[in-house]
C-alpha cells in the first residue's frame, strides 16, 4: 500500500508538471515580447518608430507562445481536431500568400519606396527615398519628378536639393547643377557635401580660388570628408601648389585609406616631381583596390618604366 500510494503520488506530480510546462511556456514567450521590444521602445526618442525588422526578434516569444497555445487546443478538444487542423491550413496559406506579396514589395529599392508613397503620399521621405532609388538605377527623369515631389512637401530638404544637382551634373547641365547646390546650403548652412559638389563645377569652370574656398569650407564644416580632401589637392595641382596638395592628399589618406583615386592623384604629383619611386608605391596601392581601373594599371606602368631609366 505505502508503495502503490507512492506511484500515485509521482503520476500526480507528473501531470502537474506537465500541464504548468506549457503555460510557463506562454509566459515565458509574453516576457520575451516584451522585454526586447522595450530595447527600442523606451524614454530615448528614435527616428523610426514603426519598422518591420524591430518585430524580428520579439517576434521569437510570440510565435512561441501562439504555437504552444495551438497545440494545447488540438490536444484539449480532440473532437473538434480535425475543424482546427483545417483552420490553421487556412491561416497559414492566407499567411504564405502575404507573405509572397509582400516579398514583391522587397523586391528592389525602387519597389519597396513605391509602395510607401502609394501609402504615405504625403511624406517627404518616402518621395526623396524613391528619388534616390531610382537615381542609382539611372532612371534620371523619373528621380528628378521624386526630388520635386519631395521639395514640394518639404521645401528646405537640403540633400534633395544636393542631387537634383548631381543628376544635373551628370547631365552636364553644370548652370543648373550649380543652382540645385546653391539652394541646398542656403536652407542648411552646414550640408558640406553641396559646397563640394559646387566646388567640383568650379574646378571644372577653371576658377580655382572659389572652388577652394568651397572645398575648405566644407572640411570646416565636415573635419573627416575625404572625398573634399582629394578635390581640394586636384584645385592645389591646378595652381602648382604641389606641397599643398601631397599634405591634403595624405590628410584624406588618414581619414580614408581604401580611397584609390587619392592614391592615384598623389602618385600624379610624384611623376610632377620626377619622385618616380613614390609615384609606383601610390599606384600600387590604387591598382590593388581597384585592379579593374585600367588608368591606375598604365599609370603604374609607365612609372615602372621611368624608374627602370
């Protein structure tokens, strides 16, 4: 007796066990939710604060609890098994089938920031965004009409105005490149990047002292921006000012040392100087970032050639 007692006892215990194990489960998964949803969604403000990537991982502890909920249904109402069974088949296609919609969506930028204007038309975001999408896909006609749409919701946009002005300049419609700048660090006096890019029409215009000022105006602005750097020395080679420019061009080496065109403008001021040796070791370093270049490869080329003499 005392022994048949003990087995009931342990039975008992068992099934206590593994009823709770579920629901500690459920718990467990409500707490993992919650707790690192609370990572970002917290007293500290952020930029997004609806963004589909922030349910990945929170997403773990609801899956977990929903699924341990489903199971404890099939196995509480056995009668009613096979209704849920084709129920959850019917969820999960209607699941699967968003889910393929919207993985079209995702298909490219272009896609994906259409959707959003359909759904935001009124966003400036989503319009700079679907500008800048199209922009790398070369649909330039179709990026300008996106940069516009932007500027009319948010006329101080300062980087929709910036490359409306690079389209421009890849058009080579520099007078209205050289506006589009213009208007970009009128409404932001700090957007280093449209005084650059001015200063690149300038260098190309050939008046250098106002193209330095720009290019010196943004590294004030931008202490750590390598591309101004390089386009400063370019301006500096222009004038003679070869020490000028080594210093800058190794000031943006520092801040930016996989930078090939750097590399190959400073091996340009060494074959000025007749410093063939250090012109090779620059153009060797801009052939092997960039070995596809054939003008890095000529150039290395024909130091060599000078060195050997």
């Amino acid at each position: 007796a005392p022994v048949q007692g003990n087995v009931q006892s342990s039975t008992l215990n068992f099934e206590l066990l593994t009823l709770n194990f579920p629901l500690r489960l459920v718990s467990f998964g409500i707490l993992w939710f919650f707790l690192t949803l609370s990572i970002e969604s917290s007293i500290i403000p952020i930029k997004d604060v609806i963004f589909e990537h922030r349910l990945y991982l929170p997403g773990i502890g609801l899956f977990l609890g929903v699924g341990v909920v489903a199971v404890r249904m099939l196995e509480q109402w056995k009668k009613m098994k096979t209704p849920l069974v084709a129920a959850g088949f019917l969820v999960l296609a209607a699941l699967s089938v968003a889910t393929w919609q919207r993985n079209a969506v995702w298909k490219d930028g272009i896609s994906l920031w259409q959707d959003v204007v359909a759904k935001a038309p009124g966003k400036p975001r989503g319009h700079y965004n679907l500008g800048l999408a199209r922009q790398n896909g070369g649909m330039f006609k179709e990026a300008i009409g996106s940069y516009r749409n932007t500027l009319k919701l948010k006329p101080d946009y300062a980087d929709a105005y910036n490359n409306l002005g690079n389209i421009y300049k890849a058009q080579g419609r520099l007078d209205e490149a050289a506006r589009e700048y213009e208007r970009a660090f009128a409404v932001e006096p700090d957007h280093a990047e449209s005084r650059n890019n001015l200063g690149i029409i300038y260098t190309v215009r050939g008046a250098l002292p106002e193209a330095i000022l720009l290019y010196q105006k943004a590294l004030e602005l931008k202490p750590d921006y390598a591309d101004a750097c390089n386009n400063l020395g370019i301006a500096y080679v222009e004038q003679g000012r070869l020490e000028e420019a080594i210093d800058i061009y190794r000031k943006g080496l520092s801040l930016r040392p996989d930078h090939d065109r750097t590399y190959f403008n400073l091996g340009n001021v060494y074959i000025k100087q007749g410093k063939f040796k250090e012109a090779v070791g620059e153009y060797r370093a801009a052939v092997n970032l960039k070995p596809e270049v054939a003008d890095y490869r000529h150039a290395l080329e024909n130091a060599l050639k000078q060195l050997e003499k």
